[in-house]
C-alpha cells in the first residue's frame, strides 16, 4: 500500500503541461512518413495507368489485356499461371457439362460470434457468387467419373472453414459410397481463424474421410494450385496417392519469413515452389495447366476408373 501511495504522489507532482511536453517530443522524435507516403502515391498513379479491361503480369510486368489471358489464365508475353476461380477451373477440366454441383447452398454459420464475420462472408457471397471457399460435385474427366472439389482464392483466399472441410468431406463419402476416385484442386491460405478451433477441426475431418475412401481401395487425386498454405497442406492437400502441382506454385505450411525467424537461417530463393517439393519427394509430377484434364483422364484410366457410358 505504501508503495502505491509513492507512485500516487510521483504522479500527482506530474503537471499536464509536462505531459504535454513530453508527448510533443515523442512525437516529434517520430520519422516523417512522407517518403513511404510517396511510394504509395506513385503505386496508385501506376494503377490508375492500368484500364479496367487490363492487368499487370507481375512476372513479365507488361500490361494484358485480360481478354487474352484467355479461358485458363495464362499471360500470353511470358507463360505466367493467373489464379484461376473454381467456376472457370471445373470449366477447363470436367467434360462439357458433366459437372453436377453438390451442397449448393451449404452456408457458414459464425460459431465464435467473431466481429463482423457474417458480414464479411454476405459480402463476399454477393461479389464472388459463391457461399463458401470451395465448390463440389461429381463430373466426367476425358469420360471417367469422379468426385471433384475445386477450392477458391476469391473467396477469403481459400480459407477452410466448417463449410470447407464439410463439403469435401461429404465428397469423400460420396465417392466411398459410389466407388469413384475423388480429385481436389487445393489452393488456401489455410485454416480459417475466424471460425477457431472449428476450423482446425475440419483437417482431422477430411483427412478421415479421405482415409475411408482410401481403406475402401478408390483412388485420390490431388493437384496443388498457388496457393496451397496452411490447414489445407497439412491435412488432405497432401494425402492424395498422387500428388500434381502447377508449376511455379506455392506450396508450404507456415510462411517463409516466419521459418527464417525460427530457425534463424536464410532459406534457399526457391523453398516452398511446387519444383522445390518435386525434387525433395512431395510432389509426384508438375502438369503444364493445359496439359491437366488429359493427365487427370490418363491416371483415371490407369486406375481402371469407371467410364461413363455415353448416350
Ligand atoms: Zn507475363
């Protein structure tokens, strides 16, 4: 009690005008940040030059037009791999109308009551047309039939939430119920923390589900698109029995910059690429994006997966 009443008194004989003395001096000491400032200005010039019809490779640098980017998204100058929405994805892979969605309008809920969660998910919906990070179905790959997920980066940035891992959990068991193989594109930056613990849960979900489907003998693919980070790496991006990527993508667990802190090391300019995993045993094959649905087609029939009979 004596203690505090010294601190009291210390304080007391503080006057207000010191205070504002001091904080004049702190704030004074404090760099300008005007060339920063600077920085941001000419970066929204730069932007401004950019029509709308447009974008900047940030490989290449050149302005394309998004026309021709074309339906997979590649930059024509210099072969760059755009990310590509789960809508244009089943496009480019599923036979021509073969994809039949499933759980159209499975919605998140906000089980932490996280400020303005529900919000942002109603905003996204409406923007990106979708309810959630991934969309699910079955379709025909080159005419052999399969469960397919394809996750979204537009949507906060692929993060798995409950809808995420319920979705493709359902997808698992609908191909160990069908005997189909299950293909995934994954692409996330992982777990999604305004759902908490419920969102870490779902790895153990669908890592199970993928394990039924594998003990039932069906075949699971996967294919790592930029980026697959997180939650997702470590659980069921990396479970498949074979594992694809698009070159030049990202592929890790935590980020590179908080590894280097950890271990206090510099890491190698191509840790965590999709070439990085191939050569170190994580990958089993880097597939050119237009090259995928013939590849998909190929594993599906090596595997004596089941043909569609056409009408
Ligand atoms: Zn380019």
């Amino acid at each position: 009690m004596k203690l505090f009443d010294n601190i009291k008194d210390n304080l007391d004989k503080i006057s207000v005008d010191t205070l504002k003395e001091r904080a004049e001096a702190i704030k004074n000491a404090i760099p300008k940040p005007s060339p920063a400032k600077n920085k941001n200005e000419n970066k929204k010039d730069k932007k401004e030059d950019i029509p709308a019809d447009s974008v900047k490779c940030p490989s290449c640098n050149k302005i394309i037009e998004k026309k021709a980017l074309g339906k997979l998204k590649i930059c024509p100058e210099c072969g760059r791999l755009f990310r590509m929405n789960a809508k244009d994805r089943i496009k480019a892979i599923a036979d021509k109308d073969s994809f039949k969605e499933m759980d159209i309008n499975m919605e998140a809920d906000n089980p932490l009551d996280f400020p303005d969660y529900s919000a942002k998910i109603k905003g996204l919906q409406e923007k990106t047309g979708l309810k959630d990070a991934v969309k699910t179905g079955i379709c025909t790959i080159g005419g052999y039939e399969c469960a397919i997920g394809v996750m979204d980066s537009g949507f906060m940035m692929g993060s798995m939430g409950s809808v995420v891992g319920e979705k493709l959990t359902r997808i698992f068991e609908y191909g160990t119920e069908h005997k189909i193989p299950v293909v995934i594109f994954t692409c996330s930056g992982g777990a999604r923390m305004q759902e908490g613990i419920v969102s870490l849960m779902q790895m153990a979900k669908v890592s199970a589900a993928a394990a039924k489907h594998s003990e039932a003998g069906q075949l699971y693919v996967t294919v790592l698109t930029d980026p697959t980070t997180g939650g997702v790496t470590a659980s069921f991006a990396m479970l498949g029995d074979i594992i694809l990527a698009e070159p030049k993508t990202l592929v890790g667990f935590a980020g590179r910059r908080v590894i280097e802190q950890t271990i206090k090391q510099k890491l190698p300019d191509e840790f965590q690429t999709s070439e990085f995993l191939l050569e170190h045993g994580f990958v089993d094959a880097i597939v050119e994006r237009e090259k995928l649905p013939d590849v998909l087609a190929t594993i599906l029939k090596l595997h004596n997966c089941k043909k569609e009979v056409e009408d």
